[in-house]
C-alpha cells in the first residue's frame, strides 16, 4: 500500500474534522462586481502587464483553474469558466463559492481599490460576520486627499484627524513594505515627518505617500492607536506585485520596532508567510511575544510543494497557537474558495507530517487545525470574545437555508427554470412540500412542457409531445436563496 494510502487511512478522522471545520478568514478584501473592468485572470497571479501573459504557464494557474471548472462543472478553461460567471451572475457565483469554502467570518481590508468593487456591508450577505481591517496608508492619503487645499494641512491636523477617522474597526493594516520597507524607525522625530508630509502635499494630487519619514510617521502613531483601542496590527510582509521591493519586505527588518519597549504590548500579524522569508517569521514568532503569522496568499498561489514548504516552515518554531488561516481573497469569490480550499488540504498534509514524524499526535493535530483555521483569530482579533464557530454560523441568516425553511418562518419555495425556448418559468410549492418531496424526488412536468415555443404555451409543431407522460425537474440547492419580502399596509 502506497503511502498517500495508508495516510488517509490513518488519518481519516483528521481529514474529516478538517473538512468540517468553519473558517475565520482573518485577512481579505472587497469583491467586485462582474463588469468591473479588472480581469478574471489577474486574480490568479501577482504578475501584471505584459508578464501576466506567461500566467497561464504557471503551477499554481494550472491548478487553480481545474479546482474553478471542477466547483462550476465547466471544462477546464479560462474562456468556460468566464462564461459560466457570466451566465450565473455574481450573487450566485459568491454564494456557490462561499459555501464551498466553509467560511463563517471574514476582515475585510478594503483599503485596496478595485473598481466597482462592493462595500464590507453587500459581504455580510455572504457570510455571517464581515469586520473591517482599515488600511493606515490608504485613510492617510484619503484625509490628504479630502480638503480642496491640501497645503493647509499640519502634522497635528492630520494626527487628530487620523486618530479619530479609525472607528468601528476590527484592526490595522499597513503596507509599507511596498512604500519605503519595512525598515521603521520607532523614533522618527516630528520634525522629519512634518517635512515629510509637506514633500507629499508638494507632489499633488492624487496623494501617494512615499516619503519614508512619514510613512514611518504614521506606522508608529498606528501602533500607539492599536495599544490603546486594544487593536492589531496586519503588516503586508513577503511577496506582492512588482510594486514591491522584496528585499525591503523581509520582515527581519522589523527587528529595531519589535525591540522597542513602548511597543511590546502591541499584536502584530505578519501576513502571505512572509514568502519567501517564512523561515525569519517563524523565528520573530518565536522569540517576540507580539509577533503572529498568517499564511494568506501564499496559500494557494504558491505550487502544492510551494505552499506545504512554507507552512512546515512556519510552524518549524512558531508556536502553533500563533498560526493563522486566510484566504487574501479579493475581486472575485473563487479566490475565497481556492484560499479556503487548498489551505485545508495543506493543513492536512503538513499535519500529518508532524505526527508521522513525531512532533504530533492526532489529538495534538486536531487541536492545531482548530486553533489554525478559528480558534487562534478569534482570540487574536477579539471576534465578540469566546465565540464559537457555531454561534457565528446562528449570528445571521442573510441566505435562504432550505433545510430549515419551515424554521425561519419562509412559508413558500419558489422553483424558476428556463425551458426549452428560453422563457422563465416558475412553480411555487410550500416549504414543508419542498423538504418532504421536492428535495428528493423533484417537481413534475408534463411532455409537452419541454416542447412549448416562445409564442405560446403549447407544444411546437411535430415535436409529438403531449400532456401524456411526466419529467422530473430536480432543484440545485446551490442556488437557493432568501427572497426579500416587504409587508405594507394601506390607509384610504
């Protein structure tokens, strides 16, 4: 017996826990509508312009849009699948995708801009819990951005107003690892960032913050806001788009803050594994008490080898209740489902190592996925403190639960179809019929409904189909969704 074989034996009851658990998804952003004008194939790689052409050579590509065709039942190719989105529409692609992945919570950083893209609320449709990480560089350039005359602004200004635009968050985000690196000086002085702050009014608008000394600035004026509102902090680290300057995102570079004492109180997450530094940030977990991981990203746009290297990286001295799950889904709902999908796979694998090695036992390991994929988030973010898994799941119920139909008070199901001449039609049956007889066994349609035209409702000219004789029209429980119903009452 190969050994995959007697793994999966072995570890069966693992396999299945893991399969079953329901995610916290600690770092995403906003999807985006269907005619957005940012393409299907960019959300397969960090590659942009002219390279994005060698995309679909890539492993992860590859495999990525097998996993897509297999979920929509297409085949596997980038034109059917955009054809199959088309078609569905992005309510059902979402809800199909989502409830795929198994995810119950999701922070959202919406400081990335995407077009047409939909806010954190149109997500809670999605999901019982969607929470808001802000972006500190992004609201900095928004407040710059916001007053006709930009050089009216001061360094006091513009920390009074920052401080009290930081509201109703779940946590921080900050990429300067794409701006100056992640070099930060904790003791920028005021002087340096009031000059720094005038260099960037200077340049215009619309405002890009560059200017290291402000940046840092604002890094460390975050920091004192996340210790005294008890938030974390999630600092981009490890690979990115060509923006980014890798050799200034290795997160070692950190080392002068995570040093200085003011700081120690703070939660930092270091996010995408710190790819390809994932053997430094496991180490900064390991000796810095604020330092957390979270494996995003490259979970699942490395190669299968790619992303279990890293994660066994992680996890060869961080603590396991330090590891974090996300998808860093963002435009479209397939990379929440791809991210979800091939982290458990993943999880899986390398956890199985661990106790073929030694490091584990199978109770250990189940213990492990749990905190990994929930527990660790829940306790890191504060998610309404204690929560489980289940009590997100009963938190909100945006989407029509067939199951539970006649429990949450839906008196009828409606069943659409379009037929055979392309009209929609539609039949209406109690919700105690359609979970008694529907569900299994279908609704019931004569012959000669599979041969009405578009002009009227009766069979076509020889198609010699008549009342006689019955077809079965099954529901596809993945797209069922709540109907909005609205009472009104009326006065003369």
């Amino acid at each position: 017996m190969r050994k995959l074989e007697r793994r999966e034996m072995e570890f069966a009851e693992l396999r299945e826990a893991i399969e079953k658990m329901e995610l916290v998804d600690g770092h995403a952003h906003n999807i985006v509508s269907l005619d957005s004008s940012f393409p299907f194939i960019n959300s397969f790689s960090e590659a942009t312009g002219d390279a994005l052409s060698f995309t679909p050579h890539s492993l992860s590509f590859k495999r990525n849009l097998r996993e897509i065709s297999e979920l929509y039942g297409t085949e596997s190719s980038l034109d059917a699948v955009e054809e199959y989105r088309r078609l569905s529409g992005l309510q059902a692609i979402s809800w199909k995708c989502f409830k795929a992945a198994g995810i119950s919570a999701v922070l959202i950083d919406d400081g990335l801009k995407l077009d047409k893209m939909h806010d954190i609320e149109w997500h809670r449709s999605l999901v019982p819990f969607a929470g808001r990480i802000l972006r500190i560089e992004r609201l900095a350039e928004q407040i710059l951005d916001g007053e006709p005359d930009g050089s009216t602004w001061t360094l006091n200004k513009f920390t009074e107003t920052f401080v009290k635009m930081a509201d109703g968050i779940v946590g921080l985000k900050s990429i300067a690892a794409y701006r100056s690196g992640l070099e930060i000086n904790p003791n920028v002085t005021k002087e340096d960032a009031e000059e720094g702050l005038s260099e960037v009014l200077r340049a215009g608008k619309p405002v890009c913050i560059t200017n290291k000394s402000f940046i840092d600035y604002i890094f460390i004026r975050s920091l004192e806001v996340a210790i005294c509102y008890d938030l974390p902090l999630q600092i981009h680290t490890g690979f990115g788009d060509k923006d980014l300057d890798l050799r200034l995102s290795n997160p070692l570079n950190l080392r002068t803050l995570l040093e200085d004492k003011k700081f120690s109180g703070c939660r930092i997450v270091l996010l995408h594994a710190s790819y390809p530094f994932s053997k430094e940030a496991s180490y900064l977990a390991s000796v810095y008490s604020q330092v957390y991981l979270d494996f995003g990203l490259a979970v699942p746009k490395l190669s299968v080898h790619g992303m279990i290297s890293s994660v066994k990286e992680l996890l060869e001295l961080a603590p396991i209740n330090k590891v974090m799950f996300s998808t860093d889904g963002y435009a479209v709902p397939e990379t929440y489902y791809l991210g979800a999908k091939k982290a458990r796979e993943v999880i899986f694998s390398v956890l199985c190592d661990a106790c073929i090695d030694g490091d584990l036992s199978v109770a250990e390991a189940m213990e492990a996925a749990k905190g990994i994929f929930a527990q660790n988030a829940i306790e890191f973010y504060k998610i309404k403190a204690g929560l489980k898994s289940a009590d997100l799941k009963a938190s909100s119920t945006p989407c029509f639960d067939v199951e539970n139909a006649v429990d949450i008070g839906a008196s009828f199901v409606r069943i659409i179809w379009v037929d055979a001449s392309g009209q929609h039609r539609c039949r209406v049956v109690t919700a105690k019929r359609f979970n008694n007889v529907v569900k299994k066994n279908g609704v019931g349609l004569t012959f000669a409904c599979m041969a009405m035209s578009s002009l009227v409702d009766g069979p076509a000219d020889e198609t010699n189909l008549t009342g006689t004789g019955e077809i079965r029209l099954m529901p596809d429980l993945s797209t069922r969704w709540n109907v909005p119903w609205y009472h009104f009452s009326c006065k003369r």
